[in-house]
C-alpha cells in the first residue's frame, strides 16, 4: 500500500521547494507538484495544455476532472511507498472528489496533509521576487491569493476532524521547515 502526504501553502509559501528537497534527499519517496505537472502538459503545447494554459495565465483553478486525471496518473505511476503530492487541494470540491477516490480504493492511503503557513505579505514578497513567468504579478497574485483563502477554512476542518491536518512554519529558513516536514512523515509513519 503507498502512503501520500499532502502539502498545501499559499502562492510562495515553498511547498514545492520543501517537498522535492524531502524526495531528492530519500529515494523511498517520490514528489508530484500539481502545478508543475500542468505546466509540464502546457510546456508540451498539447491541445490539453492549451486548455490549462487558458485557466493558470490567468491565476484561475483548472477544471477538477482535469486536475484529478493528472494526480491520479501519477499516484499509479509512483515507483516508491511513500508520495508527496504538493499545491493540492485547492479547492472544496477537488478534496471532496479526491476523497471519494481514495475512500473506493486501497493501493493508496492518505496519511497526513501539511499546511505550510506563511503570511500574506512573505507570500507577496516571494511570488514577485521570484519572477518565473508571466503570471508572477501582483494582479495574478493577489487573485491567486483569494482562490487559495477562500476555500482554506472547509479544507482545514475536513481535514482536521479527521486528524490529518498538520501545521508546518512556513517562514522559516528551508532546512529546518524540511526537517520538520521529514520528522513528521517518519513519526506518522510509525504510528
């Protein structure tokens, strides 16, 4: 049975970063970003990737039979036990639709899910210091910013009540906000 962990953070809150470091430092272990595997399908400029494109330039969600067919596909293709999913849920009815695949099924079992804390202007100041593309703008941002916070309070309370949520300090420096997040997993682990 594979074990998944979820990461989720505001834009700029390091997910991605804290979770491919964790897989690059433990072969047992393999990491999916959400949204780099729809840039890879908009990177390939596929008719799919077209249709993604329309939806993340404008800092919008992608359609969830869209998100969910690509997550899937990874979980089944994972080589390792252990899978750290990043940038998802991001909205109500994708954890929702997302449990009802997990709960019809047994290869996978969700473990925990991280919530990597950052405040709003640390957000701010990392998305438009980074500056990857073009939907690095304080327009794009803020909209970003309201499509990850309005959906975070049902998400939290799922989650919670059925104990897997965990908070992480996201505003720390990346080692020890990594160690933690890999503590956790191995303590989870043994339970």
């Amino acid at each position: 049975m594979k074990e998944l962990f979820l990461i989720i953070g505001a834009p700029g809150s390091g997910k991605t970063t804290d979770a491919s470091l964790i897989a690059k430092a433990d072969e047992n272990i393999s990491h999916y970003s959400t949204g780099d595997l729809l840039r890879e399908e908009v990177a390939s400029k596929s008719e799919l990737g077209q249709k993604i494109d329309s939806f993340i330039s404008k800092g919008n969600l992608v359609p969830i039979d869209i998100v969910i067919h690509t997550i899937v596909s990874a979980l089944k293709n994972a080589k390792t036990k252990t899978i750290i999913i990043d940038g998802y849920p991001r909205s109500v009815e994708q954890m929702v639709e997302f449990d009802k695949i997990l709960t019809h099924q047994s290869e996978v079992i969700l473990k925990g899910v991280f919530e990597i804390r950052v405040s709003e202007e640390v957000a701010k100041e990392r998305i438009l210091g980074r500056s990857r593309g073009a939907d690095d703008n304080e327009e794009v941002f803020y909209n970003r910013m309201k499509v990850y916070l309005e959906p975070l309070d049902e998400i939290l309370d799922f989650y919670q009540k059925k104990k897997l949520h965990f908070i992480i300090d996201g505003e720390r420096a990346i080692e020890p906000i990594v160690q933690d997040i890999k503590d956790l997993i191995k303590k989870i682990q043994n339970l």
